[in-house]
C-alpha cells in the first residue's frame, strides 16, 4: 500500500487516502427518498458518475445505482488520492442540480453524504463486489443480477469467470494485494 493521507474529517466520518488502490464507495439520497427512481435518472447518475470518473482519474471497476443510492468500486489515480472529496461532489452536484431544475425545485437537498472504505485485501474486494452485484436482489429489483440494467455487471459476462459463492467474477478484474 502506497503512503497514506489520513484527514480527521469535520462533523464527518475521517478519511484514509492512498494513491493507486482501492474503494467501496456508497452514496445516498437525502432522508433517503427515491430522487433516482426513473431510468432516465439512474442513466444519468451513470453518466454524471463516469465522466467524473475520467476527469478526476479515478478507475471504476464496478457500480450500481438503485432509487435512494449507489454502490462502487474505484481506484484512485496514482497522484492525487486526496481529491476523492472532488469526485464524489462533482458528480453529486452536477445531478443535484439537473434533477432540482427538471422539477423546478432549485436548492432543494438531493444527496446526504457518501461513505469511503479502503478495500483491504482480495477477499475484501470480492465481498464488495458481490454486495454491489447482489444489491438490487437484496432490494428486490429482480432474482439476478443480471436481470437489472442499472449496474456494471453485465459487462462482466463474455469474460472468464471464477466462482465466489453464487457470484462469478471476471478473472482480469480481481486485483492481487
């Protein structure tokens, strides 16, 4: 593991940043209501979530977006670690806003927080994956993750698989530790 950045955080949970490694990231709505409900929305939130993902440099190796939050797996950039707070409220505000003006609701609360983890070894990242895969079965979206549309799961069908339990996962995207 690279150098760590530990900040205290200020009326927030602390944050542990390190360059090039991985995060479970989770995201949720305020007091939880479903301002993700619609396709279009959660297209959007991909959308917001990816391209901020390019700008900041931030490697996303899984998502899912269901109607009050969403799950991912990222890598932070090898310089630049420390701007995770940058990433996630870029995306934040730019869907904030556009869902607030297509229901005319200017400075209304859209996003709560999100929470940060270090993964910590392959077992831990194989445990997060499968929690965000097997999330919207958790919710009752549908009986298989590859039943739902808003996540990046399908992308890893056509691949090479090994078994983890009842989720298979693609061999290339597991990380050595």
């Amino acid at each position: 593991m690279a150098d760590p950045i530990f900040k205290p955080g200020h009326n927030t949970p602390p944050h542990l940043f390190v360059a090039d490694w991985f995060y479970m990231l989770t995201g949720a709505t305020y007091k939880q209501q479903p301002f993700i409900r619609s396709g279009d929305r959660k297209k959007e939130w991909i959308n917001a979530f990816l391209s901020a993902s390019e700008i900041y440099q931030w490697e996303v190796f899984a998502w899912v977006v269901l109607n009050n939050h969403y799950h991912a797996i990222v890598k932070s950039p090898e310089e630049g670690a420390a701007n995770l707070p940058k990433f996630v409220t870029s995306y934040h505000k730019f869907t904030a806003r556009g869902w607030n003006e297509q229901e005319n609701t200017t400075g209304r609360k859209v996003w709560w927080n999100y929470w940060d983890t270090c993964i910590r070894s392959q077992q831990d990242y194989l445990n997060h994956l499968r929690y965000i895969f097997w999330n919207p079965v958790k919710h009752g979206f549908v009986d298989e993750p590859a039943g739902y549309s808003y996540s990046n799961y399908t992308d890893f069908l056509n691949q090479e698989w090994f078994d983890i339990g009842s989720n298979p996962v693609k061999v290339e995207n597991v990380p050595e530790f």
